[in-house]
C-alpha cells in the first residue's frame, strides 16, 4: 500500500518534492498535496495514502518537523516546516539530481554515432 | 540520521502509541476538512464535496496503516497485535486449539523421543576428550584363522595379540584394551550380577576420562601379580548401589568373592565405550587370573575376549594407521600363533592383518547393529504420522479459514493488505506450532525414558542396555526443524488459499453458496489423498512388525517353554577339586528335582535360545564336515525338561559313565544332513583332535526332533548333544533347566534353599524362560508396537480428514442436494451422489499407498520373521479395509446429505 500508482513518482523523489514545496513557508499535509498537484499541473497526484507516510517518514528523520498550529479558518492543523537538515538534505538531493538528469540526457541524445 | 535517533523514535512512539495514533487521526481529520472546504470553493456541493474528498483519500484505516508502518517500531506493534488476535480467536474455539496442540505435541515428542534414542544409538560422539582421533583396530577378516574360545560381546583380541600389538604400533598415540563380563557381587546366595569391565591400565588416562571421585586406574594398577587389584565405579552403579556415599572410596567391593579396592568413580556421562552397553565396575586386566585362575585368559593364546581402540598420533589419518597396521601385521600374527591349532587355521590366523576402522562414537556389540534400522524406520514413520497430523491441522485450519471468508473479505475491502492478511493466519499457525512444540519437549523426555524402559530387559542385568539420554544441540536442532516444517506444511497453505478469493465474487457468494470455492477443495482433496495413502503405507508396515512378533513368539522352537525356568549355579569359591566337580552337579540336580513341584530337571551346557553357542566340525567316515555343527552337552531328562520329542533311540542315563563309550543325541537337521540315508541310531561320527591327539569316537544312540539353538530366527541346524556325565574338564558353575508345575516366586526360593543345603557356598541365579525369551524379542516388541500404535494413529486420522471433507462437502452442496431432492431425487441417489467423491478419493490414496508400500517394504526385509516383504495377505488386507473404513468414514456425512429437506435448505437462502 506504500507505493503510489496514480502518481507514478520514481520512488524516493516524493520526499525531494515534499522538502521543496516547505522551502517558502510551513503548510499542512493538504496544502503540501494541493501545492506539488499546481506546481506540476496536475502531472502529479498525490493522494493521503502516499502523502502521509512520506510525511512520517521525512519527520522521523528530522528532516521536516511538525507544529500543531490555528489555521487561517480557526481551526488547528499540523504544519510542517523545513528544519536544517532538511534544507541541507535538499540542497545535496538537488544538486544529485540535477548531475543524474543531465548525465541521462545525454545518453538518450546520443547520436547513434556515440553508441 | 543516526541509528540512535532512530532508536529513540521508536521507542517513543511504541511508549506514547495513543498519542501517536490521536494526532494521526486529528490530522487525518483535518486533511478532510480542509480538503471539502477546498472542493466548496471550487464549486461542489457540500454532498459532492465529501463524497469527492472521501474518495480521494480512500480508506483512512488504509492510510494511517501505511503511516504506522513505518519504523522499526511497527514490526513489533504489528506482530504483538497478531498474537493477540490470534490469541483471541483461539481461545474462542478450545476444542480445536486443544487437539491440534496435543496432535502436534505428541507428534514432536514421539519423533524427537525416537531421534533422541537413534542419536545415542549412532550419532553422538563418545563423551572423551577428542573422539574424532579414536579409531578401533581389529582383524579385516575376524572369520578366517580364529578358534577357541569367544568371550564377551566384542571378543576381537586374545591377550597376547593385544600386548604384541600395542608393543609394536607407532600409529597411535595411546591405546586401550577392554572386555565385559558378568561379574557376581553376592557372596553366597542368590547371585547379583553387574557389568564388570575388564580395562588396560591406561584406559582412563589415554581417553581423557577424569573422576568425578578418587582417582581412576593407571598403568601402575595393571602390573603382572596385580598385587591389591583396584576397582573403579561407573557413576550410576555408585549411586544405586553405594547411595552415591563418598565414604566407600578405599572400601572393599567382592567381585565373584575376591575383594578389590574401590579407588574411584568415573564421571556421569562416561558409561563404557560399547554403544547402549553401561558398566558398572571397571577392574585392571591383570586381575582376571585372580577370578579365573586356572583359566585365566592372559596367557592362553585361544581365548578371545578384549576390544581395542587407540587414539592415533598427531599426523596419523585412519588410512595410514591401516597401513602400518597390515605392515606390521605379519610378525604379530607369527609371534602369537596359538599351540595345538589344526594347520590349516594356524596358517590363516599367520596370514591375517589387522585394520583400522572409525571409533569416534563408539564400537558395539551388538546393540547398535540390532537397533539402528528399527530406529531409522520408527522415526521415517513418526515423521510420517507427523506430515499426515499436519495435513489434518491444515484441513482443520483451512475450514476455519471459511468460516472467516466473509470476515477476510470485509477487511481486503476496506483495505487490508493481503500479506498483513496472510501474517495474521500465519501468526495463528505459528502460536499452535509452538504450544506444540513446547508440550512436545515435554513429552520427548518421559516417551524416551518410555521407550528405553521397554528395551531394558527385565532378568539379567548384565544383558540390559543403556542409553545416557539427554538433551543435546541435535536433538533440540532436529525438534526445531520439525516444529518449522510441520508448521510451515500446515500453515501456509490455508493462509495463503484463505486470502486468494477475490472480494467481490466472496462478498457475493457468502451466505448463497451453491459452488465451492475451486482452489480450496481442491487442496483438501489433495491433502486426503495423501493422507490415505501414507496411512495406508504405515498400516502395511505396522501390520508386518506384528505379523513378524507374531511369527516369532508361535514359531516351533522344538521345545515346550510354559513352566520351564533356567537356573545358573556358582559354586567356584567352594573350591571343589574337577574330579569331584560331576558328583557334586549330580547330587545339586538331585537336590532340585526333588524340590515339590518340580516335574524335571536337568543340566545343560549351553541354555538354549539364550545366544550363548558352542560349535565344532564333525569328522564323519574320516572325512571333515565343512559345515560347523551345534554342540550341547546335557544330562538325562533335558528333552523332558524342555519338552522336546523323541523320534528314536534313547535318553542319556546313568550308565553313560565317564569310562563307558562316548554317547551322544543328534536332532534331525543332524540326520539329514551328515548321516544321509543311514540308520542315525548307532552310527558313530568322530571330533577333530588337535595333531598327535586321537580323535574321540561317538556313538549316536538317540534321535529328537529339530531343535533351535541360539534363536527363534534362525533356521533348524544341525546339533549333537552330548552326555553330562562323560564330562572330562567340568566347570566351577553348572546351568540346569526345571519344568514346574507353576513358575511362583515361592519355586525361586525353594531352588536357591535347596542350592544352599546342598552347596552352602554356591551362588545361585533363577530365571523363568519365557521372560528370557520375551527378554530376546525386545526389539522386534518395541518395533512392532510402536509402528502398530503410529499406524492406528495415522488411519484414524486420514479418516478423520476423509469425513471432514465429505462433510464439508455436503454443507457446501446443502442447496443444490435439495433441489435435487425437490425435483424427485432418491435417497439412494443422493448417498450415491456424496459417496462418489469419497471413493473416488480413497481409491487413488490406496493405488498410490498401495504402491508406495511395495517400494517402502522392501527396505523392511531384513527386519522380518517368516513372510515376505510384498506379504499378499497383508496387502490384500489393507486394500479391503481401508476402502470399508472409507466408506464408514463418508457414510456419516452421506446420510446427512440425504435427509436434507429440500425446504429447509431453500428457505436457508
């Protein structure tokens, strides 16, 4: 039940997504889900049950943490904001990323030549 | 993170769960709050928007699953929750909790107790220091070049071999010597025999044995003369007959009426060299003259009577010690050749090598070779008996598993994992195995102290085995392994067959069910087939162990044993002089016939079916019989005595005296296989005679019928008996056999009274025959009952199973069988409905046992009397009941099936 069908993120990038939408501000788990569906527009889909564990997992790691805090309608919701680590973690999981993507882009443009 | 951040997450959340779990859910909640007021914003209708954020997060109980898995916390939450569910449903059904531990826990404990023996018996590795470098030295060919006389269970070395041997070898870095024999404790009386232990002096030192009080033997206490001879007690022998008393160290203990020292006790664990064979007091060789002065056995180059093992040197293998053994052999043999042997023995017994043979867990005499194939055997049938009770419990777990089909269908649909599923059934299996594999050890321990109970024969102590028992990292591992194979067999198959349906189809069909779910039936069919058919394979073997008891204790011995008893009586410590050794039997045998209530007595050398023999070669018309002959030597009356007939001819009497010509009885083996057509009564046959020597001529002048000699196994030999009377060397003991008119205690005490005034100073030991012949069928008893008992157990239960499918059945076709009723279907028709599937499924288990047996049996054959492995009519026994008890086993259900009212099973609807 861990793994997310509709969204088909590679395993692991969920969490990269997650730190990177708290970069700005704290949210809560809804408005985490909202952000990463408008930013990707719509490509992803993140529904609660990956949602949550991810969010778990990221806050046992000491990566986010969570603040119980009186939200803009008065009522109380969890809000997870960026601790160092995690600001650090992403800066690292960035940087991997951006070097493997580019490095997997320059093997799909090969020229048949280069093969 | 670090590992211990890590460590301590999971402990807080294991401690606070509540809290964990009620901030889960208020975040939960407020996920779908906001998520619904976010839908309204955008539009929805209130109704539309929770219905649309409800379907969007899916099943809660789902999400705040996948939230607690993770960590490694959940693991233990989770598997804690299972063995609490599982707790809980089992205690809701005790019945079935309570048959399926005890099912389990003696089918662990029969099969554990039965490898604990077979591990004593084969495996484990004597408890000296480095068994591994012991390896046991004897002849490659003990049958060629060996004559005289045999004493002991292993008498593979004369004395002189022995010293030659140890004189000569660089292979070994120690070696001992040992032979057993009985020895008597009591001084006058009734005799007390225990297991005494003729041992080289080094014998202790070189295996590494250390006291557990005084000291032990040393070569210093093997020295010729013997001087003070020393003793050394076996642990348990201290304890039973000293009360463990530390005081009787520097005591005397009368061994056969000569005091030894006692200078020690060896340790516990260390019972002898001799596989299921204990002693009780071990004494240095030296010491055997002073027992058997003028026939002591150190210089006499015919007696064989020790056994020997060395610890080879460091650098040595098994196959280089063999070779220097057979190189040194040559001059071993030369210098230790006896005097007087006929020639051609004497050049094979020069020509003989001696070889090396692995020693590490022990050699036997006998003990090891009689029981090791029927304790393989039994363990193959008690895993056997164990598969078939796992195949019941599965049965039985898997129509639990349909009684929560709708239970399992609801949780998959509100999102449960199949796997979290399975682990749950699986956790249920588990619990069960290790309940029963808890009662099990439990049960090992009394079921072996059981079994070793029934091997130790109850006259004799000194025939009597001994096994030291205990719990080992064998046994334990081979426990372990069983309890996960039975309970892997058992439970896997239901978990996962329990979870396969899909959810729609169950939640449908639940409550209508009309059809069977396919994968299920079919694997309970599966599981009767096979239980029918390994039943049915134990069955033959078991029906065959009886069978062969059977044989055995009807079989024609020649004799009539009902009242006859066996008495050996001692007289050496009164020191009667050989020539008055005759008259003093004659007046002893006077003495006890005329005891009331004895019908007859008589004396015999060799008491029969005991396994004691003498044999020799018969010289007939100058010519030597190859074939070895069964000697006796008996007085007037044995054939009376032992109820033995006359065909021709007469008895031994009194005027067969020692100056009158030499007489003797042939039985007809003896007859027909030396004399040929001849008259046998009054022909004359000769003994071989050592060279020089004039070989003493015997007239036949009686004629009995077949005789056994040392067994009920063994086939009718040829023996000829000779006359007590015409004794030339009579020994210090003499054996008589009594028929009583009853086999009381009060006929004991009056032999041992009438002994005594006869021979104040004699020994005196009594012992009812058919208990010794009991004594003699102990294994194939032990066999027999055990495969009976394991046999009636797995029919039953394959019955068992057979009935529990053909009842579910009916109860899964209770709608179809009353329509079927309704539209005008017979009674009988209805039987024959429901009766179908039983056949069909006990004739392929009884082709198939039917089958495995034939190919199983033959592995049997050594272990029977008197029939044939393929036995026709035991196969054609089984193939007749096992259908009939089928039947009977499916009839109960069938019946059921064709009362049903066809109103009752439609309205059930």
């Amino acid at each position: 039940m861990a793994e997310d069908k509709q969204s088909g993120l590679v395993q692991g990038t969920l969490y990269m997504l997650i730190l990177k939408t708290l970069t700005l501000e704290p949210m809560h788990g809804y408005g985490i889900g909202v952000r990463l569906e408008q930013i990707s527009k719509g490509v992803f889909q993140v529904n609660a049950g990956s949602l949550f564990p991810a969010l778990r997992r990221l806050e046992r790691d000491g990566l986010i943490a969570g603040e119980w805090l009186v939200t803009e309608n008065n009522r109380r919701a969890k809000y997870y904001r960026l601790t160092p680590q995690g600001r650090a973690k992403l800066t690292r999981e960035t940087r991997d990323w951006e070097v493997q993507t580019r490095a997997i882009a320059r093997i799909l443009e090969a020229s048949p030549g280069e093969l | 993170m670090g590992m211990f951040k890590r460590t301590i997450a999971g402990c807080r959340s294991l401690v606070r769960r509540a809290a964990v779990e009620k901030e889960l859910d208020a975040e939960l909640e407020d996920f779908l709050t906001t998520a619904v007021e976010h839908k309204i914003r955008s539009g929805l209708s209130r109704e539309a928007a929770i219905r649309a954020a409800r379907l969007e997060i899916g099943s809660a109980a789902a999400v705040k699953d996948a939230v607690r898995d993770i960590g490694w916390e959940s693991v233990i939450d989770r598997s804690w929750q299972d063995v609490r569910y599982a707790i809980r449903n089992l205690r809701k059904s005790p019945a079935f909790t309570a048959v399926t531990i005890l099912t389990l826990a003696l089918g662990l404990g029969a099969s554990t107790a039965i490898f604990q023996l077979a591990d004593a018996v084969r495996l484990r590795p004597l408890p000296v220091d480095h068994p591994e470098q012991l390896v046991e030295v004897r002849m490659a060919d003990p049958a060629r070049g060996r004559m005289g006389t045999f004493a002991g269970r292993r008498p593979l070395f004369t004395n002189a071999l022995w010293n030659e041997l140890r004189h000569r070898q660089q292979a070994f870095a120690g070696m001992v010597a040992w032979g057993a024999y009985p020895v008597n404790l009591s001084t006058r009386g009734e005799a007390q025999f225990v297991q005494g232990l003729w041992v080289s002096g080094d014998f202790f030192n070189v295996l590494g044995v250390r006291p557990h009080l005084g000291r032990l033997l040393a070569s210093s206490d093997d020295q010729p003369g013997c001087g003070n001879p020393a003793a050394v007690l076996a642990y348990a022998f201290w304890q039973r007959q000293y009360g463990s008393d530390a005081a009787m160290i520097g005591k005397t203990v009368m061994l056969d009426a000569h005091p030894f020292e006692i200078i020690g006790v060896a340790p516990r664990r260390f019972v002898g060299l001799e596989v299921g064979r204990a002693f009780d007091v071990a004494t240095p060789i030296c010491a055997e003259r002073i027992l058997n002065r003028e026939q002591s056995a150190l210089n006499d180059r015919s007696w064989w009577w020790l056994t020997v093992i060395g610890r080879l040197a460091p650098g040595w293998s098994l196959e280089r010690a063999s070779s220097h053994l057979a190189a040194i052999s040559p001059e071993i043999f030369r210098s230790t050749v006896a005097s007087g042997l006929p020639s051609d023995v004497a050049q094979a017994y020069v020509e003989s090598t001696l070889q090396a043979f692995p020693g590490s867990t022990g050699v036997s005499g006998t003990v090891r070779e009689e029981y090791e194939s029927p304790l393989w055997v039994l363990l193959a049938v008690a895993g056997v008996v164990l598969i078939i009770a796992s195949a019941n419990i599965a049965t039985l777990l898997l129509a639990r598993a349909t009684a929560r089909e709708r239970d399992i269908a609801v949780r998959l649909a509100l999102g449960a994992a199949r796997g979290r599923l399975i682990r749950q059934v699986l956790t249920e299996s588990v619990l069960l195995a290790a309940a029963g594999a808890v009662a099990g050890l439990l049960l090992t321990q009394i079921l072996s102290d059981g079994l070793v109970g029934l091997l130790r024969s109850s006259g004799f102590q000194f025939f009597s085995v001994a096994f030291n028992l205990e719990l080992n990292w064998r046994v334990l591992i081979f426990a372990a392994a069983v309890t996960l194979v039975s309970c892997l067999l058992f439970g896997l198959a239901p978990a996962v067959l329990a979870t396969r349906p899909s959810i729609g189809t169950l939640l449908r069909a639940t409550g209508r069910t009309s059809t069977d779910t396919r994968p299920r039936t079919s694997a309970r069919s599966l599981l009767v087939v096979a239980q029918v058919a390994l039943s049915l394979v134990l069955v033959v073997t078991a029906l065959l162990f009886t069978r062969t008891l059977h044989n055995l204790t009807t079989v024609d011995s020649g004799f009539n044993l009902d009242g006859v008893g066996s008495v050996v009586i001692d007289y050496q410590r009164a020191k009667v002089p050989p020539e008055r050794r005759l008259e003093l039997q004659a007046r002893l045998l006077d003495g006890v016939r005329s005891i009331p209530g004895v019908q007859s007595a008589a004396s015999v050398r060799m008491v029969p079916l005991t396994g004691e023999s003498w044999t020799g070669h018969v010289v007939m018309d100058g010519i030597q019989h190859q074939k070895q002959t069964y000697f006796n030597r008996v007085s007037p009356a044995f054939f009376q005595t032992m109820g033995a007939e006359f065909i021709a001819g007469r008895d031994f009497t009194t005027d067969d005296s020692l100056t009158g010509r030499r007489v003797a009885i042939v039985n007809e083996s003896f007859a027909r296989g030396l004399l040929g057509r001849r008259n046998p009564i009054g022909s004359t046959f000769q003994m071989p005679a050592s060279p020089g020597a004039s070989q003493p001529t015997f007239e036949i002048v009686g004629l009995v019928k077949d005789t056994k000699y040392t067994s009920l196994r063994e086939p009718f030999e040829p023996s000829a008996f000779f006359a007590a009377s015409q004794e030339r060397r009579p020994l210090e003991y003499v054996n008589f056999v009594v028929r009583t008119t009853s086999a009381s205690l009060a006929v004991t005490r009056a032999v041992t009274e009438a002994v005594r005034r006869t021979e104040p100073e004699a020994v005196v030991l009594v012992q009812p025959f058919r208990a010794q012949i009991a004594d003699s069928l102990v294994r194939e008893r032990l066999t027999a009952m055990l495969s009976g008992f394991f046999g009636a157990v797995a029919a039953l239960l394959a019955m068992l199973g057979l009935y529990g499918v053909v009842a579910y059945g009916v109860t899964q076709r209770a709608r179809e069988i009353g329509i079927r009723t309704a539209l005008g279907a017979q009674r009988s028709e209805v039987l024959a409905l429901v009766l179908r599937q039983s056949t069909v499924l006990t004739g392929i288990g009884v082709a198939l046992g039917l089958a495995a047996a034939a190919v199983a049996t033959r592995y049997l054959e050594g272990m029977l009397f008197g029939l044939s492995p393929l036995d026709p009519s035991t196969f054609i026994a089984v193939s007749l009941a096992f259908p009939a008890a089928a039947s009977l086993a499916a009839y109960l259900p069938a019946r059921r099936a064709a009362s049903i009212d066809p109103l009752v099973a439609l309205r059930c609807e």
